[in-house]
C-alpha cells in the first residue's frame, strides 16, 4: 500500500510540475507582457470602460462580501466593471496555473504565501513597488504585515487581511465535562494529549478530543517554531528528518491514546474544505482553524464555540497575511487592478463591508473605525487575534517555490502513517527525501 501511495504521489507531482513548467514557459516567453507595454506606477484607468476579472478561493459568505465591495467600487468608477470565479481550495491553484499557462488568468488573483515565491520568480504577478505611494498606499498597514507580501525587497502581494492560528474548541461539548480549557490554551503539547483523551473518554467516544492534525503544515510549522526552527531555509528544507518523524510520532501517540481521532475522521478535512471541519460534524471537540474562520465555523453548527490557542509556547505564532490580492503581470490593465486592490485594503467603506471573513483589516485606521460596527462574534475574533499576535514570534521568510508541493506530501506521509500503511518514521523518511527533491526540482 505505502507503494501505491507513493506512486499516486509521484503522478500527482508530475503532472503539477507539467503544469508549471507550461506556466513557466507562458509567463517568461516571446513577446512581452501586456504590462510591460503599461508605465509601471502609472494611473488607473477610469474614463474608458475597463472590465476586470477576479479569482478566489473561499466559501458562499467570502464570494457575497467579495462581490458587495467589487459592486460598491464600480458604484464609485461606473466604467469599471468585474468577472468573478471562485471555489474552494482543493485545486484552486491548479486552476490558477491552468489558466495562466494559457495566458489567460484572472486581472486579479487571490494568493497565500505558499506560492507568492514561485508565482513571483516565474513572472505571473506583477511587481507592485512601482504604485507603492501613489495608488498604492500603505502607511497605516503594519510593517511587519506588509513586508509579507514582499520577495527579495519587492512588493508582488498585498495583504487583504491577517489572521492567527488557533484551535476551535465545541464549549457545548466539553463544558459539561469541566474540560473547559483556560483561554490562554495548554501549557504543552503533552498537556494537550492528555486533556484531549479525558474529553473522549468522557464522551463514552462519541466525540474525539482532537482530530488527527498531523497532516496540517500549518501546525506542523507552529511546533517546528516553538523547536527554533522553520519551515524552510531559504529553498532548503528548515528541519531534519528526524523533526518530522517525530511530528508524526507524537500525533500517532495521540491516536493510540484516544486523544486524537482515527485517520478515517481527519481524512475527509485534509484537502482544507470548512465543510468537512469535524467541529462542525461534531465528529471532535477541537480541530484546527484561523481565527477569521471563526464566524463562519459558528454559523455551520448550533454548539457554541470558542478559539484558544495551539499548546505550547506563543512563539509558534507570527502575524502573517491570510491572504493577499496580486496583479497579473500580463492583465491589460495591471493599474486599474492595482486600484481595486488599493480599494479593498484602505477604504473604510469597503472595510466595513469585509468585517473579519478574510481576517483582521489590514489598514490601523479602517480596523479602529469599523470595530464599534462589528457583532459580537466579530469583537472576539479581533480580541482574540491581538491577544495572540501581542505575543507572537517573527515573522518567517517567504516560503520556497514547491511550498504547495510539500503541503501535499505531507498530507500523503500523515495519510500513510495514520492508516498504517508505514510507520511514523518510514513515512517521515520519504516526506522528507520527496519533499528535498520538489524543492530542488521547483527552484531549477
């Protein structure tokens, strides 16, 4: 079996790498880019009819907030009109690549930082330095959140919002339990095993404790940080083989525990779908999710929740943008996008408008004039954000081109390992040798 995966594995990633190769191709071949024929840092257009097309990722909620702010700025420029296409994560950056492979992609694209060095070096978004001051302003976005969206001093990715990690907790569940975890989390990681096994014993095993996370690179990174280490060093895996096996050690000891749940519970959520989240199918009483996703967990189930943070110590954390709008490098209007995105980040309207869905607003002042507005559930949100970015650690570097690649391989290892098709330490193994390679293989 572990053969199968593997092999699955290796089909998956050569057909990615056959796509990015076409990417690579389209976004460094003959005949310029359309942006190239634009005046970089030049003004949007507004008098002639200019229509854009936009791409995210994201839930029913995020598409109708999305689409009020892009209506509410045509509302402002009549001749500035939009496309939208939008769907979940599993296979968004596919698409992404697809299309600009084709030389066809979105005016505007929604990104995380896992791509934001590769999309950058291949030359499929756009260097926003050029706006920065002018169309562009960022003086009342946090520094250190702003300089995310930047790769070798410049600006490609602006941030729409932040976000924290977080654990969402079913208070309906363990309360009654007096399992009721303090606000400030659990001190370690063993502390956190043990708490999550009373709660399944306690549920007579109806509810797990925690589903099984050892396939989230997220937290996989926020305990690799509270072992002084990263994810990458620079195009270089950041951690050894023996930090991942045992990452899966201790997450194969929380499902013999009981703690953690069965690998066929934690499977369906791998792919990162809010809908399979086994809080909201009441399947565990904790599983993982950023803070800005809060709202609408809540809305997906009539438990009462509350967000604490991952255990251990608060250096695993970092403010970092949850995602950020860039510009297509060969959009026909690249200034006009450049606009829009300038929109979404510094106008209070259009602040308003996004509340908390994508995270934190990023502009000091649009957040301080829109926080008296928010519902309660919005007010936590922030309070809760600010209480763990207060104490959170610096900021790490960009990810390394292939990062989307080595998310899937680890997903495959914490697969392999949960259903037993190897050991901990043998899926580590192959993590690690697959993963050093895609990162080699993504940066030639």
């Amino acid at each position: 079996m572990a053969i199968l995966g593997s092999a699955r594995t290796v089909r998956s990633l050569l057909a990615s790498a056959a796509v990015l190769a076409v990417l690579a191709t389209a976004a460094c071949g003959g005949g310029g880019s359309r942006a190239s024929d634009q005046q970089a840092g030049g003004p949007p257009e507004r008098e002639q009819p200019v229509q854009l097309e936009v791409t995210w990722w994201g839930g029913p909620a995020r598409a109708e907030l999305t689409q009020k702010v892009l209506d509410l700025y045509t509302q402002k420029h009549p001749n500035v009109t939009f496309t939208t296409q939008w769907q979940g994560y599993s296979g968004y950056y596919d698409k992404v690549n697809t299309t600009a492979a084709g030389r066809n992609a979105a005016d505007i694209i929604q990104i995380d930082n896992r791509v934001l060095r590769e999309y950058s070096s291949k030359g499929l978004i756009a260097d926003l330095t050029p706006w920065v001051g002018s169309t562009l302003k960022s003086d009342q976005i946090d520094e250190r959140l702003m300089s995310t969206g930047e790769v070798d001093g410049k600006l490609y990715a602006v941030p729409l919002a932040s976000n924290a990690q977080s654990y969402v907790v079913d208070k309906t569940v363990v309360e009654p339990l007096g399992l009721l975890p303090p606000e400030t989390g659990w001190a370690s990681w063993e502390e956190f095993g043990e708490w999550a096994s009373k709660v399944t014993a306690a549920t007579g095993r109806t509810v797990w404790g925690v589903r099984d996370e050892s396939a989230d690179l997220g937290g996989f990174e926020f305990w690799l940080r509270q072992q002084g280490k990263n994810l990458y060093d620079g195009q270089q895996l950041g951690f050894t083989e023996d930090d991942a096996a045992r990452w899966l050690e201790m997450w194969a000891g929380f499902r013999q525990s009981g703690a953690a749940s069965p690998a066929e519970v934690a499977q369906p959520a791998n792919a990162g779908d809010i809908s399979k989240n086994t809080v909201i199918t009441k399947q565990t009483a904790v599983t993982f999710s950023w803070d800005n996703q809060y709202t609408e967990v809540s809305k997906a189930t009539d438990h009462e929740l509350v967000l604490v943070p991952l255990p251990g110590g608060p250096e695993g954390a970092y403010i970092r943008s949850s995602q950020f709008f860039t510009a297509y490098s060969r959009g026909e209007n690249v200034a006009t996008a450049v606009d829009v995105i300038n929109f979404f980040v510094n106008d209070p309207e259009a602040g308003a408008i996004l509340g908390t869905e994508r995270g934190l607003p990023p502009n000091d002042q649009v957040r301080e004039a829109v926080l008296p507005n928010f519902d309660d559930k919005l007010k936590y949100v922030v309070a809760y954000d600010e209480r763990v970015t207060e104490k959170a650690g610096d900021t790490p570097p960009t990810p390394a081109q292939g990062d989307v690649q080595v998310r899937q391989l680890l997903i495959t290892a914490a697969e392999n390992s949960g259903f037993g098709r190897m050991t901990p330490r043998a899926a580590a193994a192959e993590f690690f040798s697959q993963a050093t390679a895609e990162l080699e293989r993504a940066a030639s």
